[in-house]
C-alpha cells in the first residue's frame, strides 16, 4: 500500500484490532522471528516503511510456497520451517509517495495507492471544520452514517434468512407455517427500515445543504495541502504529514476572526488558514523557496477558482513546447529580440486571446523596444490595446518573451496583488515560535544552508530556557558517534535535558536507528522538558517519518557583501578585543587593513556564487572556517616575520585555506585573482578603492580610516544594502546573467511541483505530443552511410580530417537513432500498441514542457537549450557535416558543429605534424583573429567561427578584448585562424588566456578519453588589460548559447 499521509496504517490497524495484529519494520532487528509469529498463530502482519527493494526473507511469503510437512502445512522463512496458519493476513506499506516497483516485485503483491486523493482530503477537512463550526450537525451526520450501517445490516441479515428458509423448506411453502412467519416478520421489518432510510435521506439531504456552506473553506484547504506536499519534490527535506496540516487547519478555525454573518465567517476561515499554512511552511524553506512557494500557492488557488488557465501557466514556466513551422513570420526587431523570445512568441499566439500578437508586435515595434529597454518592464503599460485586453497573467506570459531576467519582480508583484504584501514578506525566523510548537516526541530540526552554523544561537536561546550547561548535551554525528548519541537520548528521556544532533546527513546508516528512536519516544517515557535537536545538511537518506512529526527550521544568514562581512566582524575570532587589538610588534600597522581586507575577500568569494557559471565554475561552500584559519594565520605571520609576507599569506590563504576546495584550476586562478586585490601594499591604504573602474561604488568599497572594532563595523554598516556586480570584479551585465540564473531556477522549481503539467495529458495532451514527435521525426534526416563516405573520405595519413568526418558521423548517427527510435515508441505508446514505460513517460514529459529529454541526452552531445532550439542546433549540425560530404572539405569550418571538439583540434595539429616531421608534444597553436572572411583554405592549420564570448567582446577597431555593452550578454568572436606552430616558435604577446567551454554551465567532469566533457581549450586572445582582469570578469568562450 502506498501510504505517505498514513491512511493506510490507521485503517489496516484499526480493522485489525480485535485479531492482535502484529506490526514490525525491516530495520528492526527481531523482524524475522515476528513473522514467524504472525504465520505460526495465523495472526495479521502489517510490515510498516518498506522502500523499493524487498528483503529476500519475504520471497516465500510473497510468492505462498507453503507445501506440507509431517502432515501440516508449512513455509520456509530464512533457515527455519514454520507451520502455516490460513488465517495469517500480511499488510505491507510505504511512505514514499511515487515508488518505482521492479516487475518481479510487482507481480507478487496487490499494489494499492492510499495516497489521499483531493475529493477525500476536501471530504475530511469539511468534517472538520462542520464539526468546529457546527457541532450539532457533524453529530446528527454521524449518527445518520452509523444507523444507515446498521439498516443495511440488519437487511443483509433478512435477506440471509429469507434463503435459509426457502432451501430448507419442503414440499409448498405455503404449508410451512414457520417459513410464513419468518417471511411475514422480514417483510415487516424491511418496510420498518425502508421508512426509516426515507426520512434519514431528507435528514441527510437537508445537513448535507447546510454542510455545503462550508465547503468554499475546505475546498481551498485541500488545495493549500497538495500545494505544501508537493514542495517534497522540491527538496527532500521538505516533508509534511497530514496530521500536522489538520492540526494546523483546527487551530486556524480556533484563531479566526469571528462573525455571526456566514459569509464574513468563511471569508476569515479562507484568509487564516492560508496565512497560517505559509506562515509554517515557510519558517522551514530556503530563502529561494519562499517566493516559489506564494507562487505556487497563489496559481493553485486561481487554478481551483478557474481564474487560471493550466495550458498558459504551463507555457509561462516552459516557454511553450513544439517547433516552429518554417512558414511562421519572422523576427520583426531582429536588432533588439532574440530568435528564441521571439519563437516563444509565435508560440504564445497559439493560445486564445494572443492571435494577434506577433502582427501587432511588427507594427509597434517601437513601443514594444521600450518596454524591452525599460528598467521594470512589469510596471509599464503594453503597446495599444493589449494592455486593456490581457489580465495580469497574461501580461507576465508576453512579458516572459521579453525579458525573462524580470521574472523574478513580475511574480513578486503577481502573489502581492492576488495574495496580499504579506505573502512576499516571510515571517522573521523565532526560535522562541518554533520551539513553541515542539514537544519532547516532536524533534526539532534545523536544515542547514551552506555556511550556516546554528549551534550559537541555540546555546544561547537554551540558556534563556534555563537549559544551559549540562542540561544541553550536543554531538556532532559521524563513524562510531551512534551509540553515544543513543545513550545521550536515552538519559535525557529521563532527566529531561536536551540533546543537539548535529551533521545528520553525514550518519546516513545510523538514521534507521534514529528513527526507530523517535517512534518509542511516547509521552509516558518521555519527560515534558526533553527536546530532540536535530541539524542536517539536505540529503535524501534522513527519515521521512523523523521530517512530517518533526518542526522544521531554516535560518540562513543575511544576503548581500554587507550583512556578510558584518557576520564576519560579530563572530569569533575578530569580535574578541584582545584578538582583534592584540597584535603588537613591526607589523602592527598591516594587522587591521589586512584583516579587513580579508573580511572583505572573504565575502567577496561566497557571493560570487549568486551569479552563478560567471562567478564560479563549481559553487564552492566556502564557510566560516575558511575565514578563521586564515585570521589566525594572518596573525601569526604578521607577529613572526619582520616584513609582511605577502607572498606566504598570499600562498597559505589562496592555494591552502579557501584553494583547498578548489577543484577547478579555472577556479583557482580566480582565487588567486580576487585575493591580490586584497594582500597587496596598495590596498592597506586608508581610502584605497576595491572596486575597479570608474563606477560610483569605487568610491563606496574603499580601505576604511578606522582604529577600533566598532568604527571597523560602523564603516561596513555605511556599505550600500545591494552590491553591484563590479564590486565583485564583474562586469554590470552580470547582474543580467544572475536575474536569469533566477529565474531558471523559480521555473524548474515550479515545474517540479505541477503533478499534471501540460493540460493534464488526456486527448488534447497526447494530441500535442503526437505533433511535437512527428514534427521532429520529420526533419531528421536518414542515417549516414559510413560505407559510402569512407569511400569518399578514405583513411590517409597526411589528412587526418577524414577520420575525424568518420567519427563525428559515427557519434551522430547514435545520436539519430535513438531519437527516431524513442519518437516511434513514443507515438506507439500513445495509441496503446507498446507499453508507456517510465523512460517514455519522461520523453513525453520533457517534450510537453519544452524541455531536453533525458534519454537523448545521453548519447548527445552537451547542451543546455529548451527543445525547440535543441533540435533545430541538431538539424544545422548534421546539415554542416552532409555539406562536408557533398562538396568536399569546407574553407572554414563551424567549431560548434563537432560532437567532439577536441578530436578536430587534435586533427589540424596532426595534419602539421606529419607535414613537417615534429613531434605533435612540441605543436601548438597561435590563434590569430581575422578581419574579414578569407578565401580558400590555409596553409597550415584551419579556419573556424561559431565561438561566443560571454563576460566580455572582441573590439573590431581595437583588435583587442573590450568590455560588453549593455544587455548584450553572449557576443560572436570573429573568425579564427587556428594556426599550429612549434612552440619556440609562437611568437609572445600581450594577451588573456580565454577558457572556451561547449556550453555556459562551465563545469564538467574528465571522461574516459581523458579530456574534460565541457572545457575545449584556452583561446589566447589578444588584450591591453592584466590577466586578472579579465579573470575576475570570468571571462570564457563558448560553442553554443543557452538558447
């Protein structure tokens, strides 16, 4: 039974009840022998919390190999034969609320989804709140269910009776004075319980009017459940039981305003309800998750009123699935609107109301360019008629065409008007609420976020408590650290002290013991002062049970350079006055600047990972620790060497301390970047400017003139709230970069939440998907004929471009097939000739919602574009190489268009070596930028275009690297002469080395071949700025865009 909510669990027990039902979990040590129990006395047996895999123990019981021996029969469990009752019943439940069962576990069991539907949960909770509300009638309703029970009963009794006369009678029945009446006495009391069901159904029919008043309230609570549940999807850690959410329901109708006119009554039930779910639910998501969450509340909301179409929020969050036709209009503002905005366009016209759209959108194509310019697109006014004829909702879809890096204030400003302001500012954390709400069989539990540390806190708030000292026992979890933390609890059960477990998620195998500890915490073993902490990191493995009973918290530390730096000066080391006014000797004059500077790098490092890929390859979780190390080694070498060693501090603070994260030698440079800013002569004097160029911030993030700790943390305070990209080192279309990072992220997050995206599939949903496959299956061309190229294109020596051809159609042509093949099966499974399995369940999921399908993506090469722009890339790549087939070697060549980057590269550098004798170790190339697009082939080496820059573009006049202009993000490289040359004889000059990566995440792992499955090469690119400038820009190269 599939029983997240544990419907299942209460029903099988208390159905059981009188048999003395038998219940155990596999994680208990004595399992076996209880099974045996149950088979041997034919008692029911409810396995409880099973997840995918069975224990192999059940094998005989699943499967009822019961056979006879000594002339009983019996079963074999494990190593031991037991005598077999036929009486014996066996339950089995599971909490995980979308379990994939193998097909040999399948066919054993009868699977039976418990999983509360949205009619029962509106059910239940109208019982509820009828019975708050209106007690008298939830009692009559009771009544009338128990004596309708009854009736049939007593029915059923009569009809038995009936039977047992007329096959027991013999020879005529009318000569049967007994069967006449018991006859006669049946039909008296069937005509009895006949009247009594008439007058019960008018009762019933006149409560059950009354109760429909109430039903706006349930209604819209059952809505608010399934909008919480699904946030499980989300992040593990966000589990909710439906015992705590009817608690919570119970206690909203208790605090709602009161109001003798009904309608007034149901209005306050609505609003407290909702508020108090967000207000709960929030206390325990991440800062990222709060706005999802009004979001998603807000549109499930509409969904129910039917204010919100379904089709078109799909849309807002996908962009719309399908290919545009060829024969669609064509981009009008070319100059300004992206090919991608604009096919999400004419995919917007689709939907009623749009038609319009794209036709109006040429012919005011002005107006359109200022909203597109404005600096809050969502405040302003659309173009003509659209901005009476759309509602809000609609606004933001055209909106998202436009600019999808304003998602973010949209949808603030969307929840704010339809919820109200309180729904988009979340509650401030209090421990003081949370730990109101607990109790000692409720653990308390803190999800960590990275750098956060609660330990303080806590300490502090059990001191107020009068559970300081040794009243609070706290152990940090980890090998061995199990049977200490079990006695800790066991002790503090009794003597009612608190006990702090701390990294849960790094004790993964000891979290079944956890939880069986939990479930034996009762209020009559526990003593009411107890408390169970818990902290954990998010992780998949810790107790689902533990997470629904328990309260949740998260309390992340402030956003923004200036709260962290200010976080940095209130903790220890640097807010102790003998640590911070201690240092004494020569180089006591550096001690305060360079502690600053520190503080300052320090928080420079852990914001730079909101902008995500441009900040940093890989978002390292640089913490606290980091910072304190390297303040004490900043203290110790500062106290021990007669200079300022900035060279070691440089090394132990930048390769050691924070470098020692570091994984990613792209990274590493930027480390070693950010921190010269820092630990350098210059910055240690007073007004010394951190922030570069001529911004109005370089005069704001300066070396402050300060002496006490006080003044040092009064100057941070004068630092602005919201830092600008360029503090960081970044340009400010970074800012550019991290709104759309956001926005990716609120929309894959949402999407995760939608169980029914796309219009809940149905005829219009397989309709849809059938269009989109044979669309797509259409446009692929036939496999290539390796045969006939190789014929073409023989294998020689001199020309290693051939064998590169060879590969690359070899890679596509898997690549093609498994496309073809899975749009087939998908087409086939629609119309019900082959099985929807999961693989093809999540194709068609990935087609609807416009999205790269998984199952491609594994024989494809990398690739970060929605489908539509996935497809159209592939159809350009396979026309590039039949081009290659049809006329011969290409001029130039479209470096975006290889599977494998690298193979082609490695191929112009053989091509020399072999030409001219030397070894291919001693080849490399100069890579030249051209003005303009030359004629024929060259000399040596190979012509390419297809590269982007993205942090940064290539000045034409200057034939130099020059900043980006604003908005534009992604800007062409010009073409390329990639020219392989001796390495004594690469000629020396001013440049940056430019990492060129395939596509914008950057990061990727080493493959078999040894090379990395992202990073190509480094595009040594001429330039009249330092190295660091450029890398603190985090300025790259790549092959593709995002869309």
């Amino acid at each position: 039974m599939i029983d997240p909510q544990e419907q299942a669990n209460k029903w099988v027990k208390n159905m059981e009840k009188a048999n003395s039902m038998i219940t155990f979990k596999l994680t208990d040590g004595d399992f076996v022998r209880s099974l045996e129990t149950a088979v041997q006395f034919g008692r029911p047996a409810l396995l409880e919390n099973i997840n995918e895999e069975m224990d192999p123990v059940l094998e005989p019981i699943l499967l009822k190999q019961v056979f006879k021996s000594g002339g009983v029969m019996s079963i074999r469990l494990g190593d031991s034969t037991v005598e077999y009752n036929k009486d014996f019943k066996f339950y089995v439940t599971t909490k995980l609320r979308n379990p994939h069962y193998m097909p040999e576990v399948s066919v054993k069991v009868t699977l039976l989804n418990f999983m509360i539907t949205p009619e029962g949960l509106e059910d239940q909770l109208l019982g509820i709140v009828v019975a708050k509300e209106r007690p008298e009638l939830e009692e009559e309703k009771s009544r009338l269910i128990l004596e309708a029970a009854e009736n049939k009963r007593q029915l059923k009794e009569i009809e038995d009776k009936i039977l047992k006369v007329l096959s027991e009678s013999e020879g005529n029945i009318l000569d049967d004075q007994s069967a006449i009446d018991v006859l006669s006495s049946s039909k008296r009391i069937s005509d009895d319980i006949a009247q009594k069901q008439k007058i019960a159904e008018a009762t019933t029919q006149r409560l059950d009017k009354t109760r429909e008043g109430y039903q706006p309230v349930a209604f819209r609570s059952s809505i608010l459940f399934f909008c919480i549940a699904e946030m499980g999807n989300v992040d593990p850690m966000y589990q909710y039981s439906l015992a705590w959410y009817i608690t919570l329901f119970m206690r909203a109708i208790d605090e709602a305003e009161p109001s003798k006119v009904i309608e007034e009554r149901l209005e306050h039930l609505q609003a407290q309800n909702t508020i108090a779910a967000y207000r709960n639910v929030c206390r325990s998501l991440y800062e990222t998750h709060k706005l999802l969450f009004s979001f998603v509340m807000c549109t499930n909301i509409m969904r129910g009123a039917n204010e919100l179409d379904g089709d078109l929020l799909t849309f807002f969050l996908t962009g719309g699935a399908g290919l545009v036709s060829d024969d669609a209009p064509k981009n009008p503002a070319k100059e300004w609107l992206t090919e991608n905005s604009w096919a999400m366009m004419l995919r917007l016209s689709e939907f009623p109301g749009f038609g319009l759209l794209p036709g109006d959108f040429g012919k005011q194509a002005n107006e359109w360019h200022a909203i597109f310019e404005a600096p809050e697109p969502h405040l302003m006014p659309l173009p003509g008629h659209w901005n009476d004829d759309l509602n809000d909702f609609q606004t933001m879809c055209v909106l998202r065409c436009l600019r999808p890096d304003k998602v973010i204030p949209m949808v603030t400003k969307f929840v704010g008007d339809h919820l109200g302001q309180s729904f988009i500012e979340p509650p401030p954390f209090s421990l003081e609420d949370c730990f109101a709400d607990s109790s000692a069989f409720a653990p308390l539990i803190f999800i960590l976020s990275p750098g956060q540390d609660p330990m303080t806190e806590l300490l502090k708030f059990a001191e107020t408590r009068g559970f300081g000292g040794k009243r609070t026992n706290a152990i940090s979890l980890g090998q061995g650290q199990g049977p200490i933390a079990q006695k800790l609890i066991t002790d503090a059960l009794s003597n009612g002290s608190w006990v702090v477990l701390q990294n849960c998620h790094l004790s993964t195998s000891w979290m079944p013991t956890l939880e069986k500890i939990c479930e034996e915490i009762t209020p009559d073993r526990a003593s009411p002062d107890f408390r169970l902490w818990l902290t954990s990191s998010p992780s998949k493995h810790f107790p689902v049970s533990i997470l629904q009973n328990g309260v949740k918290m998260t309390n992340e530390p402030p956003k923004g350079l200036r709260a962290n730096m200010l976080g940095s000066f209130i903790t220890d080391p640097i807010k102790d006055p003998e640590f911070f006014d201690g240092v004494a000797g020569d180089n006591a004059w550096a001690w305060k600047p360079m502690l600053f500077g520190l503080v300052f790098f320090h928080a420079v490092m852990q914001e730079r990972r909101t902008f995500g890929p441009i900040g940093w390859n890989i978002p390292y979780e640089f913490n606290n620790t980091d910072l304190r190390i390297s303040v004490r080694q900043l203290r110790l070498f500062l106290e021990s060497y007669a200079q300022v060693p900035f060279e070691a501090l440089e090394y132990c603070t930048g390769e050691a301390n924070y470098g020692g994260r570091v994984t990613d030698d792209k990274d590493r440079r930027c480390t070693m970047a950010i921190l010269h800013r820092y630990f350098d002569p210059e910055a240690l004097a007073p007004g010394h400017s951190f922030c570069a160029g001529e911004s109005t911030d370089a005069k704001l993030y300066i070396q402050p003139v300060a002496e006490t700790h006080e003044e040092y943390c009064a100057a941070v305070r004068q630092l602005p709230m919201l830092a600008s990209p360029e503090v960081f080192g970044l340009h400010p279309n970074a800012a550019i970069t991290k709104d759309l990072k956001e926005t990716r992220e609120l929309f894959e997050a949402c999407l995760l939440t939608q169980s029914s995206v796309g219009g809940g599939g149905g005829s219009s949903g397989d309709a849809m998907l059938t269009r989109i496959a044979e669309d797509i299956s259409s446009k692929l061309p036939e496999d290539y004929d390796l045969e006939a190229v190789q014929a073409i294109f023989p294998v020689d020596p001199m020309q290693s471009m051939n064998t590169v051809l060879e590969q690359e159609l070899t890679r596509f042509n898997r690549l093609i097939v498994i496309v073809r093949a899975s749009l087939n099966n998908l087409k086939k499974a629609i119309k019900g000739l082959v099985v929807m399995d999961a693989e093809l369940e999540a194709l068609a999921t990935a087609l609807l919602q416009g999205a790269r399908p998984a199952l491609w993506m594994k024989r494809s090469y990398p690739s970060l574009k929605p489908l539509g722009s996935y497809v159209a890339d592939l159809l350009r790549r396979l026309e590039f190489l039949q081009n290659w087939i049809d006329h011969g070697m290409p001029d130039t060549y479209w470096l975006s268009g290889f599977f494998f980057t690298q193979a082609f590269l490695t191929g112009a550098k053989q091509n020399f070596a072999r030409k001219h004798a030397v070894s291919i170790d001693q080849v490399d190339f100069s890579y030249n930028v051209l003005d303009e697009t030359p004629a024929g082939t060259p000399e040596d080496g190979v012509y390419v275009y297809g590269i982007f820059l993205e942090g940064a573009r290539f000045n034409k006049d200057t034939a130099l690297l020059g900043e980006s202009e604003p908005k534009i993000l992604l800007t062409d490289l010009p073409m390329m002469w990639l020219r392989p040359q001796n390495v004594t004889d690469l000629p020396e000059v001013p440049h940056y080395s430019c990492p060129l990566y395939k596509t914008s995440d950057r990061r990727g792992t080493l493959s078999t071949t040894g090379h990395s499955t992202n990073f190509v090469m480094y595009l040594k690119l001429p330039s009249d700025q330092p190295q660091s400038h450029w890398v603190l820009r985090g300025v790259a190269g790549l092959t593709q865009g995002d869309d």
